[in-house]
C-alpha cells in the first residue's frame, strides 16, 4: 500500500469536508462583519441584528455580538444603551467585546465612571487580560471625570502587563496627568516617550495651557515645530487657549496668521477658541467679526460671544445677541447663562437678570454654583443686600464661599455692619485662612470707626500664619510674558525693576499733581500711611502698566492680565494716568474688562 507523502495529506485535508464547512464559516463571518461595518445607522443595525436571530448558530456567537457592540460604540449614529444589553447577553465577553463598552463610554462624559467600572469589572471576571487598547480606552475615561485616583491605579496595571511601551497607552497616560494638572507627571512621560506624535504634543501643550504655564506651552509648541511636526486644529485649539488664558494678544494674531499661512482647517471649533482668545484678549470687535463670519455656529459658539460681550461690558449687545440665538432656534446651555447673568451684574439689570434666571429653569437647565454667584453678585450690586440673603438662605446646595463673601463685599459697601459680622462668621467657618476675607471685614469694620475690632483681625491673621494673597498681573511685550507680584516680590525680581521703579515714581508724581489721594485703607497692614501709599504704588498692575510704559510707545494699548479684582485706588490712578500720559490701557481682571482711554473707563466705575 503506497504511503502518504506531506504534500499528498495537506491536498487530501484542503479537499475534505471539514475543510470546506470551515471554508465556507468563514467566508460567512467576514460577509456579516462587512455587512455591520456597512450600516449607515442603527435602524439598519437593528434589522441586521434582527435577521442574525434567525440563526441559532450565529445569534448566540460571540464574535457577531462584539461586531454589534463594536457599531454601537464606534459609529457617530452608535446606541450605548443597546449595546449594554448584548454586551449583558455575553457570558464570556472577549477582549474586543470589553474594549467596545470600555471606549463606547469613554466618549461620552456622562458615562466615563461606567467606562471605569466596565474595566474594573473585565479585570474581576478573568475572561478576558487588558491589551493596549483597554488601558488606553480606561485611561481616556479617567481623564475626563478628572479620576487621577483611578488613573494612577491604571498607570500600576500598565506595568504589570506589560504595556508600558505602547504608544497608546503613554499618550493616554500623559493625557491623564496633564487633564488632571499633574504637570510634572504629564512632563515625565513625555520626555520618556520615545515616539512622540502630534496628540502627545498637542496633550502636553494643552497641560501646560490649562495651569496657566503659557511661556512654558509656547515654548513647546515652538519646539513641536522644530522638530517638523505639523500642527493641526487639536493643537492649535490648545495654544490659542494659552493665549487666551494669559491675555497674550500679538502671540494669539501670530497664530491665527499661521493658521491661515499653513492652511490649516478653521473648523467649528477653532474658530470659537480664536473668538474666546481676541475677546479675551481685549480685541472684541475682531470676536465680534470672526463670528459673524461663521457659516455656521453651535452652542458653545454663541456662548463664547455672549460670554466675551458681558466681560466687556457690552450688555446690550450681549443680550440682544441672545436674542438672535433664540431665532435661530440653538438652544442656550449653561455657559450661555452664566454670561447673560454676569452681564446684567455689570449693568445692575435686576430684572433682567430675574427673567433669565426663570428662562434657565423653563428650559430645564439646573443652576450651578456660577449661576448662583451671578445672582447674588447682582443683587448686592444693586444694594438689595436682604434679597440676595434670602437667596443664598434658600439655595437647595450649600453656597460656596465665593457666594458669602459677594454678600460680605455687598455689606461692606452699603456699611451695614451687623449683617456684614454675620456672613463673616459663616465665611470664616469655611475659608479660616483666606486673607481676602479679613481684608473685606477690616475694610467694614474700618469703615464703620470699629478700630479696636481691624487690630484683633489684624492680630488673628499674625497668629494664624494668614498671609494675603499676592496680586500677580502679566504684561506681553514682544511676544513674552512678564509677571508682576505685588511690591516687585514673588520669586525672582524682574532683572529690569530699577527702571520700573523710576517710571512708578514719575507716574506717582503726575497722579499726584493730579489731585488723587491714595485710598490707604485698602492696604491691611500695621503700618503708618507713608508705607501704605508705598504698598499701593507698587501693587502688581501698576508695575506690570509701568513695565508696558517703558518698553511701549503711543499709540501701543498697554494690556494687563490681573488674577484678583482691580482695587479702588489702582483703578482711580489708571484712569489719571491713561489721561496724563496720553495711553490707552487695558486690565483684565478676575471678574472682566476694564478699557481706560482719556480718564475713563469703560466700566463706568461699576465694577
């Protein structure tokens, strides 16, 4: 009997009908993969799914139900809400099945704590080992709840199987720590990871964006160039954020001119940052063009120009553009509201502000905390003290204290003194080592004669170790950054503040000729008057209006970027120098805009 040789066995096994039935299970399977990848919505889906039912042997096959679930997750048209209940009909999910469900609520914020639980749940079950995919997916979850505890978990579970090499997965883990402010961490990977693509640099820039390290995401994003990667919308949307964090005006126009130089696609979404950085920035009207321009425009579009309107004072604009919002039947979110209701607080329109309080909630959108602020701000600035107590009395959450101390600022500009001791016993519960909220109570007690009561405050922050906040201002000068702390301190001194100091002392002397007699009771100091004057002289916007002075020329507008509110005196003296020295300057604040051009400014001194 002759013997079969290798190649005659492999003939004979191809031909057999083991072979074939295979053959043909396969050509099956890759023919319903194609015809779900193939759906061009969840309609057809549904059919589809609803003709493999007919199919015992297939209905129940695991690979079909990720395919299913896989849809569901990946396509713009994808229902998480149908691919949880296949997903719950699997008894032994596979790694793709888990990675579906994992990156199908990873997508969306609402379901990103569901997305960590599915990973939890995938490592419990022992069904399935995380692959790249999984790590990169739950990571991206993570960081859109701000999860930095379960993120770092994850980081530990990266090493332990192994993945630590993955592209995927350091781009996911940069994203983490940069999303969740961990710089330095967000920092290490980058400079480890060996491939560096556009999304981790672009995720490193936007770290740097977001803690308000402008220099530093400037400075990379320059580096990016250098190192020939191209920028894209993603990237320029965090740059162009940094300009507008800082108030950076010439970097952000040098960036939408290389915009348009490289070609780059001005979506929908980037042309809203570049609306939020020129309003931002000061130029307003360039806001105001770009969005006029848009051929089409989402929420978060109008809202940004709404947002940008009221921080310029520009209330009427800003309210009749929500007017034209409405026509053009978009509808308002959150953001929207919140830029309506500061805008009638710079105006004091309280009943105004009172009808967009009720549209809100016609419209079923529940206050946030922000919401709340405006309108107590807009009550105490329109001296109606008892109602906007009332109001934070009535509050279904309990009111942060950014909302007592706008009432506590509220009592001590309508000098009433009891009420103002009242609030600061609740404020000082919540915030016992905040100076600002002694400095609002001396001010009152200084105010209503009470002295006895500013030098046990006085004694109480001493003993406590409380230290005011210090004032930090930027000014851009050639397309760098230069930080201010109040009295030049704050870190390392500005290698030029011998020649700030001799503009200070000129501008203090003109002011001075000027009639203008320092408010010395906003410095909060036991010290004699001559100090206190010195105090205010050299408070972070005046050496940041004074650097501008030095290195720019007329017709230049000085522009100042300050993290708390302009003081009374500092914004007197800006008005008389922007008079005396023929400048416009413009100081953006914590709370918005002021423009001040010949002795005025724009805010009405309403602010």
């Amino acid at each position: 009997m002759a013997r079969l040789v290798p190649s005659e066995k492999k003939v004979n096994v191809a031909g057999s009908p083991h072979h074939h039935l295979r053959q043909r299970q396969q050509q099956i399977e890759e023919h319903i993969a194609r015809l779900i990848q193939s759906c061009p919505n969840m309609s057809s889906l549904r059919q589809v799914h609803a003709h493999l039912l007919k199919l015992p042997s297939i209905s129940s096959s695991v690979y079909f139900l990720s395919k299913i679930i896989g849809y569901c997750a990946s396509s713009p048209s994808g229902d998480m809400a149908y691919a949880r209940r296949i997903f719950s009909q699997i008894p032994h999910p596979n790694v793709f099945s888990w990675n579906s469900m994992i990156r199908g609520c990873s997508k969306l914020q609402n379901l990103s704590r569901e997305s960590i639980s599915l990973y939890k749940r995938m490592l419990q079950s022992g069904s399935a080992s995380p692959n790249s995919f999984t790590i990169a997916f739950a990571l991206k979850a993570c960081s859109l709840v701000s999860g930095l505890w379960e993120g770092s978990q994850i980081h530990a579970h990266v090493y332990r199987f192994g993945l630590d090499s993955s592209p995927f997965v350091q781009t996911g883990l940069l994203n983490l720590y940069a999303k969740c402010e961990r710089i330095d961490s967000a920092r290490s990977i980058f400079d480890e990871s060996p491939g560096k693509n556009l999304v981790s640099w672009s995720a490193m820039i936007g770290g740097y964006a977001r803690v308000g390290m402008v220099n530093e995401a400037l400075d990379l994003f320059r580096e990016m160039q250098e190192n020939g990667i191209d920028p894209d919308e993603v990237t320029m949307v965090s740059v162009i954020s940094a300009c507008a964090r800082a108030g950076a005006l010439s970097l952000g126009r040098w960036l939408h001119a290389l915009i348009d130089r490289n070609g780059i696609e001005q979506d929908m979404e980037l042309t809203t940052a570049l609306i939020d950085m020129y309003a931002k920035c000061g130029s307003i009207g360039i806001a105001r063009k770009l969005f006029d321009e848009m051929p089409q425009r989402d929420t978060k579009a109008w809202s940004s120009m709404i947002v940008g309107l009221a921080i310029h004072g520009l209330v009427e604009d800003a309210l009749q553009l929500f007017s034209q919002m409405r026509e053009s039947k978009v509808k308002p979110n959150e953001v929207t509201f919140v830029g309506l209701l500061s805008a009638c607080a710079h105006r004091g329109l309280v009943s105004e502000g009172r009808r967009f309080w009720s549209t809100m909630r016609e419209l079923g959108i529940e206050p946030y905390m922000e919401h709340y602020g405006c309108m107590v701000d807009l009550l105490c600035r329109a001296g109606l003290i008892e109602e906007a107590h009332s109001f934070v009395n009535a509050m279904p959450v309990p009111p942060n204290p950014v909302i007592w101390r706008t009432l506590l600022v509220g009592c001590k500009n309508r000098r009433m003194l009891a009420k103002g001791e009242a609030i600061a016993r609740q404020l000082l519960e919540l915030e016992p080592r905040n100076a600002e909220n002694y400095v609002v109570l001396s001010n009152l007690y200084a105010m209503s004669s009470q002295w006895e009561k500013v030098a046990g405050l006085r004694k109480t922050m001493r003993d406590g170790g409380v230290r005011a906040a210090a004032g930090l201002s930027c000014v851009e000068i050639a397309g760098r950054l230069h930080q201010f702390a109040a009295g030049g301190g704050g870190g390392e001194a500005h290698p030029e503040m011998e020649g700030i100091r001799a503009v200070l002392k000129e501008v203090a002397e003109r002011v001075r000729l000027a009639g203008h007699r320092p408010a010395t009771a906003a410095v909060l100091h036991d010290v004699g008057e001559e100090e206190k004057e010195m105090a205010l002289c050299e408070h972070s916007e005046r050496l940041a209006i004074a650097y501008g002075m030095m290195k720019t020329a007329p017709p230049v507008a000085i522009r100042v970027v300050k993290n708390l509110r302009v003081c009374v005196d500092c914004h007197e003296v800006t008005k008389i120098i922007s008079r005396e020295f023929d400048r416009e300057i413009v100081v953006r604040d914590r709370v918005r805009f002021h423009r001040f051009v010949g002795g005025v400014c724009s805010c009405g001194d309403f602010w």
